[in-house]
C-alpha cells in the first residue's frame, strides 16, 4: 500500500499531523496499536507551565526564549511559535474541539487532587481559574456520583477550600447509574458516562442535582462522567441543571481525552485519512539514508510504503521508547536516543525527584529529521513526546509539545 506520508502513532501528535496533511489531500496513513497519552488528559493542553529550573511560568510564549536549545520549542524557533500557536487552536475548533484560553497568558486548571496547574487552553465545560490561588466563587456545591472511587472528592473539597470557597458535598444516586454500581471495576469514568447518554438519563442527573442545590450555591462542580464521543450529553445536563455547572476531570480512564482523541480521529477520517487501529509498526526496509517501507504486526504481507514517514510513538508509557539493562532505545527503526549510557543516571532517587528519563528521547535536527547512526533520515521525522530534551512532566508542555511539533512537521512536509 502506497501513501504520501505514513505516520507511526495515533495520539495527539500523529493526529495532528495526520489532520494537517490529509487537509491538503494528501493520502495519509495513522497505524496506532492502542491508547495514547491523551486517554489521562484532564481536559486541558498545557504549552509551558515551567522552565528546566521548576520558576513557574505565566506567560508562555515569552518564557520559551529562555529554554535550552535542546527544547523542541527552541528547535522550531521560538518566533514560530505564536502562530503554531494560534494554528492549533484553531485546528482544534475546525475539528469540532473549540477551547476557552489565551496563548499570551497561562490560566489554571483544577486536577483530580484539587490542585491548580498552569494550562494553555481548556475544554469549555471544565473549570478554569484566572489565578491558582483564587476562585471565582465564594460556594462551591461539589457533587459525585455515589459509589464513584475515581474522583477523589475529598482531595478536591480540601483545595477549594484552600482557595478561600466554602463546599458543601453531595453524593447522588442516580437510577441509570445502579446497574454500573454492582461492580466496582465497571465503576470507572468511561462506563458512567456510557450510561450518560440519553436524553432521560441525562435528565434524572439533572434532577438530582438540583434536588440537592442549595439557594446559597454559586456553582455546581461534578467529575467528568459525561461526554465520551461528543458533547451532547453534556450540554443537555447544562441546559437543565439550575445553576451554573462544570466538570472536574477524574483519574484515569479521562473523559475528556477520549473525547478529544475520538473527534480527531473521525475528522482525520472523515478526510479520507486510513486509521489501522490495534496494529503496531515493527520495523522498516532502508536504501541508504532513505525509509522505503514499514511492517506491521497485522499486514503480514503487505509494505506500508510513502514518500515520508513520522514518527510519533510517544514515550515509555506508549513504547514508542522503550529500556533494557543496556540501553534505552527506539523499538521499530533503532533510532538514535539521546540518553546516557551509565543506566544510573537513568533515574533519581524519590518518586516526586525530577527524573532523568523524562528528558530521554529521539535524536533529530533541527528540522526534526530523525537521526540514524548519527545521520539524518531523508523522509523520517521524530514529533511529540517520542522527543526528547523536556521533561513534559516538570515543565507541563507535553501537549504543547505534541501538537505544536507535529504542526511544524506537518507544513514542512506540505512545502517540500
Ligand atoms: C500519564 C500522563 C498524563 C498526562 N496528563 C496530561 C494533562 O493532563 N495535560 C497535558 O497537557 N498533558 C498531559 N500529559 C502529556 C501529554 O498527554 C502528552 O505529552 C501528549 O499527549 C503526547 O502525545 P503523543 O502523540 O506524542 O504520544 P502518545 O500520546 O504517547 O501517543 C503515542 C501513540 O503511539 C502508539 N504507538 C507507539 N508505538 C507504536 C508502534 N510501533 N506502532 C503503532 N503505534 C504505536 C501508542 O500506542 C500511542 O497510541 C500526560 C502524559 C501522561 C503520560
């Protein structure tokens, strides 16, 4: 089979690039072998929270001068970044994913664990605070749904009232949600929100919740359990709940990462774009400094073959890199990582310490062309959380990362 480009990957990256160029018609090919990164997401892509040394970060855009040339944002150039920027945002519009934020100042979200972390743009029904101190309301009704472990609602009581707000809690037994409740495992965001969908269930919610609100609540604050495909289910609850309501994201599996990955995924389709879901890239053919061909674990016989390919396999987590006793390598084409030999300085003691291997990753030039026995592959380029030279966790830009990457590779690959 024949493509314009191949790209190994289908999380926020591969996406990314994969939407941009079927854009332009080109015949694009996503192999994917399961869940990405973006099924943890919260609900907020974040662009650069801090720098290396842990200063935190406001204004994103104007602290990005400052990082090391080994960033990715530094490798892009950091004048191109406003407008990869301003493309990714609007990027996500078209696909149907409209965000609330401003790329010139970070604003703050509010995780699982009631804390504020800094976020470029965010889902439009999940809370956003102007500062990570403050909150917008004085009462705060924060409800869940009875027998839901994954939203650990003490946690997030405890940072809304560290914000100054007083919480009353509430827990709801809602009918269309008993039948999950007989197993704890089935108890997970996904399944609920699975459950969330109808207009009747969605209204029985509802009622639920105003049953509860109270005169003095300012606002309702609920774990994201509706909205798997689309935001439908959502909306309605809106419409219907008597006071103003807004999601908090939840542990793993996230709804509203799912979310974002199913919408990117059909619009890739909908272009034309071919998806092979559940099939894993496991090596390629060369001539010379050239990728001619990749295999797959499923098509046996048959060569995904382009004129270029990009990587976007992620990082441990999605085995897009991947570590031995020896080494730290990358596992379909043995690209070169950077990453030190002496496997003691792979990791640092204490779990919270910042940790080394966060920063390992694919070596690439400055036009992301990945590097092979020290040589840059003509048609083989590294984008997202497979590169390194960040620590995606410390310094919050992993999905700034991921998708103002995979747009520069994308145009680069348009204008040759
Ligand atoms: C646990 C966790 C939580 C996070 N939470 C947040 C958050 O709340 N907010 C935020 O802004 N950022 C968050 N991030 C960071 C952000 O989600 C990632 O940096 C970004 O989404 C990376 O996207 P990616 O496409 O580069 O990689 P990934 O999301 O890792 O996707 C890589 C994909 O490639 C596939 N793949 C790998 N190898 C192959 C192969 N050989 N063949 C075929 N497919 C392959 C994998 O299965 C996977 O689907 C989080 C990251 C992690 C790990």
């Amino acid at each position: 089979m024949r493509f314009h480009t191949v790209i190994v990957g289908g999380g926020l990256s591969g996406l990314v690039a994969g939407v941009t160029l079927a854009r332009t018609g080109k015949r694009v090919a996503i192999v994917s072998s399961g869940q990405s990164s973006l099924h943890f997401n919260g609900g907020s892509l974040e662009l650069l929270g801090a720098l290396p040394d842990g200063t935190a970060v406001q204004r994103p855009l104007e602290a990005a001068a400052s990082l090391p040339e080994e960033h990715p944002y530094a490798k892009i150039g950091v004048s191109r970044l406003p407008q990869l920027a301003a493309d990714a945002a609007k990027l996500l519009a078209t696909v149907g994913m409209p965000m609330q934020g401003d790329v010139s100042v970070n604003h703050y979200r509010l995780t699982p664990m009631g804390v504020a972390k800094p976020a470029w743009l965010t889902m439009g029904d999940y809370v956003t605070l102007e500062r990570p101190d403050v909150l917008p309301w004085n009462n705060v009704l924060l409800v869940n749904v009875a027998g839901f472990m994954d939203f650990p609602v003490n946690f997030v009581a405890h940072g809304l009232r560290e914000m100054g707000a007083t919480v009353r809690v509430e827990e709801l037994d809602v009918e269309p949600l008993a039948a999950r409740r007989a197993s704890a495992t089935e108890m997970r965001a996904a399944n609920l929100a699975k459950s969330l969908v109808s207009g009747s269930a969605v209204s029985r919610l509802a009622s639920a919740i105003n049953e509860v609100a109270g005169d003095n609540d300012e606002v309702v604050l609920m774990p994201a359990v509706l909205g798997l495909d689309d935001d439908h289910a959502v909306t309605m609850l809106r419409a219907q709940v008597s006071k103003p309501l807004h999601m908090v994201a939840t542990l793993p599996p996230a709804v509203p990462g799912a979310r974002l990955h199913t919408t990117l995924r059909h619009y890739f389709q909908m272009l034309g774009g071919t998806y092979l879901m559940g099939d894993t890239v496991q090596r390629g053919t060369f001539e010379g400094n050239r990728l001619t061909g990749v295999h797959t674990a499923k098509l046996a016989d048959t060569v995904l073959q382009a004129d270029n390919y990009v990587m976007a396999g992620g990082s441990f987590l999605s085995r897009g890199l991947m570590a031995n006793y020896e080494r730290v390598y990358e596992p379909v084409l043995d690209l070169d990582v950077t990453a030190p030999t002496d496997r003691a300085q792979w990791t640092r003691y204490g779990v919270f310490n910042q940790q080394p291997y966060m920063s390992f990753g694919v070596s690439v030039d400055r036009q992301f062309h990945a590097l092979k026995g020290g040589e840059p592959l003509d048609n083989v380029y590294a984008v997202g959380s497979i590169l390194g030279g960040h620590d995606p966790v410390k310094m919050g830009d992993g999905t700034g990362v991921a998708m103002l990457t995979a747009l520069a590779v994308a145009q680069q690959i348009i204008d040759n």
